[in-house]
C-alpha cells in the first residue's frame, strides 16, 4: 500500500512516510495510491468480531503492517480501549431506525481519543524504525489538543506542539491541554480562531528553517494516521444495528471524522450514506448545496469544536470527487487560499453532492435538540451530538440513520445547563482537572510570533 497526494504528488509514500509527512510536499494531503477492498461479506463478518481484531485487519489493509506486527497489535489494542462500553459497541438505539453512537469513551471523554491514542503508538514504532525524533505541531479546536496531549505526554521519541485560539475552547477543553506536565509539550493559545492556528501548522510543515532541525508532522486529521483510526468504528456500528447500509449523520468541522466514514464505503463495508451536520460555520454545506466556497471569519458556538470554515479535509473529497485530478484539486484550493472564495463547477457539485449531502444547524436548534433527546429518551447529549440528532431528525423518512456522539455533556455545561435546567453529571477524570497549574504560552494572532515560539520549544 502507498500513497500518494492531492496535488499532484506522486512519488509514492509507504504508510510509515505518509504518517510522518503528515502534509505531502507539495502541500496536498496524503490518500492510498489506489482504495484497497475486500469481500462485503468478509468486511462485514470482521465487524460483527472483537473490535480490536476488526481494527488489526483494516490497519493491514491500508499497509500499516510496514510498521510490524507488533506495531498494528499495539495501536489496535490501544483503539479498543478507547472505543468500548462495557465491552460492547457503545450504540444506543433511541427510535425506530435510529441510533446513537457514542464515541467518547476515552482519557479525554471525546471521539478524538480514538484515532489519537492509535496514532500514538504508531508514531512510536516508526520513528524507532528510523531512529530519529519527531515534532508534531496540530491546531485544535478543543478535542483534538486534549487527545493529542494525553496520547503523546512522555514520549521519548515526540515533541507536541498544540495550537488553540484563546477563549473559544470550553473551560473543560482547555484544563485537559493545559495541566498535563510534560517536557515535550508546548501548550500555544492564539488570539484567533481555529482556521488561524490550522493556518499555522500548514505553514509550519513547510517552514525550511524548522525542517533543518529535524522531521515536523501532524497529529491533525489532515494525517492520514489519524484519519484512519477513525475508520473502524463505523463498520463495528453498522454490523451493531443490523441494518442494511445505514446512513450515518456525523457533526463536522474539520471533515475528518465524515471523510473516516466515506473511506469505510469506499472499501466496500455495510455503510451508507454520508450527511456532514454543520453548525452556523457553514462553508461546507454551502459549498457542497450551493457550489459556493466562501472563507469567513469562524463564529463562536456552542458546538466549539464544529467552528471552522475552512475544513482541511474537504480536500480529499474534492480531489476524490474530481475524478483524482490533482492538477484540479491544486488550482481550487490554491484560488481558495489566496481569496478564500471560489466557486465550484456544476459538475464538481454534483459530483460531490454524490458522495456527501450537508446541512446547517442553528444554536437554538441545537438548545432544543438537547432537551429533546432528554424528555424524549432520557440521553444528555453534548451540543455537537444535538448538531447530528437534529439533522438525523430532520433527514428520518423511515431509512436507518445513525448519529454519532462525539463528546461527554459534562464537557461543555454552561449550555447543556442551559438547554436542561440542570448541570450534566460531571465525572472524575473532569473533577480532578479543576485547581491543577495550568501552562500556556499566549501569542498574537501571528506566524511570526507562531514560528519563534516552536523554534524557541524545538531549540
């Protein structure tokens, strides 16, 4: 298995070089050279099976075996632990013909632990291959820095740069970036948000003063590492709901976790139809329901980790909706990146339109979605699960549908407060994080301010 870019870049990576790049170097992001499958039925029959060995086998296939036996073992038991209830495939179904998932049952109560405490080990194993050190720079809006820290604290082999925009993650998103004490972590809060910081880290990937002090990546889920640990568990959920190719409605910022999904269809696994649920930082739906791409300043929202208008990942659906033009793909997103506004041809909306439909959700939508799934069925849901459940509401004409929960309620109170009357319940890994020393290291909204604080960290 190798991979190749969305640019352009075909000089072929093995797995291991695609997830250390982390950016191709043309600054495409990476996909395989060619999509791997396999027997619907025995896709299907390893979902059905223990979660570990389901994830050991799709790992496999997208040639992580590069890194050795003991390598894909590792990062699949580290998965499984991140994923189970109980140890049972943590789906909920609350009506006829829908289900929801819920993902947040790792260190940091969000469905980034997946990936993250798979990719961790992985980059371990590589970079012991190779004998070197890695600095990892990721932009986050809330989850993804928390998982990232915890999976990669410690670690003799990473140094962990984490870019935030100050005062636009929850409280609970920021104590579990900030009060980990680890050497090889940089905590960074940006005075922007959230596309300003992933700015940031494309910039730093193809900084030359940074990569003549060694190899830099990414644990954002423009690496492809991190996207394919995502990839098991919408297998293990289908086979779960004995359904028939069920839709699956996924809130979305990044695009990651949605294009997770399309990556499991395309190998040919029982999964069906692919809804991007978006929240007022809409440029996704939007292009893909009026073939306008447009770059605005991200709004905040309830939904934090859902406030990006410009999501890496579209990318991928782009060059895969082109036909894997990458000489197309290249053009779009470099028009995008010098004017932040492009419109799309008929025939890429609708090729795209095949692949993935969108929609947007309101905040008093998601209030009322939260109370909803309380007086209804008894769930307290986090403002991102409530972005899904409405749009799984909304798109329900008797087809099963599943939505996937992608944090803990307790992660963002103040709202789920408000939408209830009463404070979600709060658990130990939450309680213990108030009154630690926090360490953060604030910046303009800058890359030259951005680029000395790494340098001055990477030494």
């Amino acid at each position: 298995m190798n991979y190749i870019g969305t640019r352009g870049f075909n000089d072929h990576r093995t797995f291991a070089g695609a997830l250390l790049d982390g950016l191709a170097p043309d600054g495409g992001l990476y996909v395989p050279q060619v999509w791997p499958s396999l027997d619907a039925t025995e896709l299907n029959t390893a979902a059905k099976g223990d979660y570990g060995v389901l994830t050991e086998k799709l790992l496999t296939l997208f040639g992580v075996d590069v890194l050795g036996a003991e390598a894909v073992k590792a990062a699949a038991a580290k998965t499984r632990a991140a994923f189970l209830r109980n140890g049972e495939t943590p789906l909920t179904q609350v009506e006829d013909n829908l289900w929801i998932l819920e993902l947040w049952h790792g260190p940091t109560l969000a469905f980034k632990d997946m990936a993250m405490q798979m990719i961790a080990p992985l980059t371990d194993a590589a970079l012991s291959q190779r004998g070197e050190k890695l600095t990892l720079v990721t932009a986050t809006s809330g989850d993804t820095g928390a998982a990232a820290v915890r999976a990669f604290a410690g670690s003799a082999h990473v140094r962990l740069v984490v870019f935030h925009p100050l005062g636009r993650v929850s409280p609970v998103q920021r104590l579990q970036m900030t009060t980990v004490e680890a050497g090889n972590v940089l905590n960074i809060g940006v005075e922007g948000d959230f596309d300003d910081c992933q700015r940031f880290v494309k910039q730093l990937l193809g900084e030359a003063s940074l990569k003549e002090r060694g190899l830099i990546s990414s644990v954002n889920s423009i690496n492809w590492g991190r996207l394919l640990g995502q990839v098991p568990y919408y297998l293990a959920a289908a086979a779960a709901s004995g359904a028939d190719h069920p839709e699956f409605v996924v809130p979305t910022g990044n695009f990651g976790d949605a294009f997770a999904g399309w990556a499991g269809r395309k190998i040919g696994a029982n999964v069906g139809h692919l809804h991007a649920a978006v929240n007022s930082n809409d440029a996704l739906s939007q292009a893909i329901n009026t073939g306008r791409y447009v770059r605005h300043q991200a709004t905040p929202t309830a939904s934090v980790s859902m406030d990006v208008q410009a999501p890496s990942n579209f990318e991928r659906l782009v060059f895969e909706a082109s036909g894997r033009d990458g000489a197309a793909t290249k053009a779009l997103f470099d028009t995008f990146a010098a004017d932040g506004d492009v419109t799309l041809s008929a025939d890429m909306q609708s090729a795209l339109k095949a692949e993935v439909s969108a929609s947007t959700v309101s905040e008093e939508t998601t209030k009322k979605t939260i109370k909803h799934a309380y007086d209804a069925w008894g769930q307290v849901i986090c403002p991102h699960t409530a972005v899904a459940v409405a749009a799984a509401l909304e798109r329900k004409s008797g087809k099963p549908i599943i939505a996937l929960s992608t944090a803990h309620a307790a992660k963002f109170p103040e709202f789920v407060t408000e939408a209830l009357g009463f404070a979600p319940e709060v658990p130990e890994a939450i309680q213990k994080l108030h009154g630690l020393k926090e360490t953060i290291t604030p910046i303009k909204n800058d890359y030259a301010a951005a680029l000395a604080a790494v340098k001055g960290f990477v030494g």
